[in-house]
C-alpha cells in the first residue's frame, strides 16, 4: 500500500530537482543565443565557442548571425528536457496520490445454496 507513494516521493524529488536543471540549462541556452546575437565581429570567434558549448551547436568561420535551424537546434533540446522532466514530475505525482484514489468497484457476493432452491 505504501510502496506507490514511496515510489512517487522519490520520483517527485529527483523529478524536481532535474526539472530545475533543465530550466537553469534552457536559460543558459538562451543568454548564449542572445550573447552571440550582440557580438562583435572582431569577438566572434570567442562567442561562438562559448555558444557552442552552451548548446552544441557550431558556427561556420565568419557567421555573425544564426540561422533559423541553429537557432531551433540550440533551443529545441533544452524546450524538450523542460517538458520531459515535467511530465515524469506529474506521473511523480499520480504515484503518491494513488493511494488516496477510490476504484469503483462493486462487490457482490451470492450464496449459492439460495441459487438452487429457487429453481426447483
């Protein structure tokens, strides 16, 4: 009876706290979008490593703006790691709360000595 909710404790804490870091890591990636966007061309390669190991994503020799699928490639992974975490956060929750849940099932019990008196 107890092992459902144990089980949804220990989901609900690891969950939160690997929520936390996927936030805290799609924040990041962000700041280092928004910082490559307001470099300077002569500082260009500096910010395109520290883009790169902030999201992974490369920058060819002498690009000064992200295109469209480096942009999406460097947020989408981060956005996704958000709303895994969020949904084992809510099947963290179901677990704890089941067993506050009510099944309804109907019990029903028949002695059968009764059933065979009635049909003779």
């Amino acid at each position: 009876m107890h092992l459902p909710k144990l089980i949804g404790v220990f989901l609900l804490v690891f969950a939160g706290l690997m929520f936390v870091k996927a936030v805290a890591l799609m924040v990041d990636s962000w700041d280092a979008i928004q910082n490559f966007t307001q470099c300077t061309p002569t500082d260009a390669a500096v910010c395109g490593e520290a883009l790169y190991r902030a999201t992974g994503v490369s920058i060819w020799a002498g690009q000064s703006v992200l295109t469209a699928t480096q942009f999406w490639a460097a947020l989408l992974g981060p956005i996704a790691n958000v709303f895994f975490w969020m949904i084992v956060l809510l099947i963290g929750i179901i677990f704890y709360k089941s067993g506050h849940m009510v099944l309804p099932i109907e019990e029903s019990v028949r002695d059968l000595a009764d059933i065979k008196k009635r049909h003779r």
